[in-house]
C-alpha cells in the first residue's frame, strides 16, 4: 500500500518536526492505507529508507508515539512486525493552524 493523501499530511506538516522524524514519518505513510492505518514495515525496513541506524527509528518512533502522532496497534511478534496507526487528525489539524496564521 501507498498512501499519497498520508504522505502528503505528514509533508505538509513538517516544520513542527525534525528531519529524521520527517523521513520516518514519510516511510510509514507509504506503507499506510489512506487512513494512517494498516501500516506494518519493520523497523529495519524504516531505517533502510529513512538513512537512519535501527536504534534511530527506535528513538524516534518513541517520540512520535509520545507526541500522539503515532500509535503502535499490535506489538511485533517473532513471525511479524509491529503494527502502527499514524493519527492523520493530529497533521490535518496543524496543517489548517498553520494556514489560518
């Protein structure tokens, strides 16, 4: 799955993020459905396309969880990958702030 409409609210939120966070972020809205859902890549499928160590995607997965952009909905297994939720409600409402200034 690829999701240009989630691709594109992480995009155009981006000045409230650092770079790495960015790449991150993008990686897993291509893997999402339009919803933010349904998104699975491991981490060192992450880390792979965002440029970033396995311990870098692990760091900043913990922050955009902590910032409630991201949420993990099924914890990895030994046979599967963690499954994340991007939540779409958090960049579409910076996104509207940051047109309203």
């Amino acid at each position: 799955l690829m999701s240009i409409l989630c691709m594109n609210a992480v995009l155009d939120s981006s000045t409230e993020l650092d770079q790495v966070e960015t790449l991150v972020l993008v990686v897993l809205a291509q893997y999402a459905d339009d919803d933010g859902g349904n998104c699975w890549p491991s981490q060192q499928t992450i880390a792979a396309k965002a440029r970033v160590t396995p311990r870098g995607v692990r760091n900043v997965l913990s922050r955009l969880t902590a910032r409630g952009l991201i949420s993990v909905v099924a914890e990895p297994t030994a046979k599967r990958s963690a499954r994340y939720q991007i939540h779409l409600e958090r960049f579409a409402r910076s996104a509207h702030d940051r047109a309203s200034r």
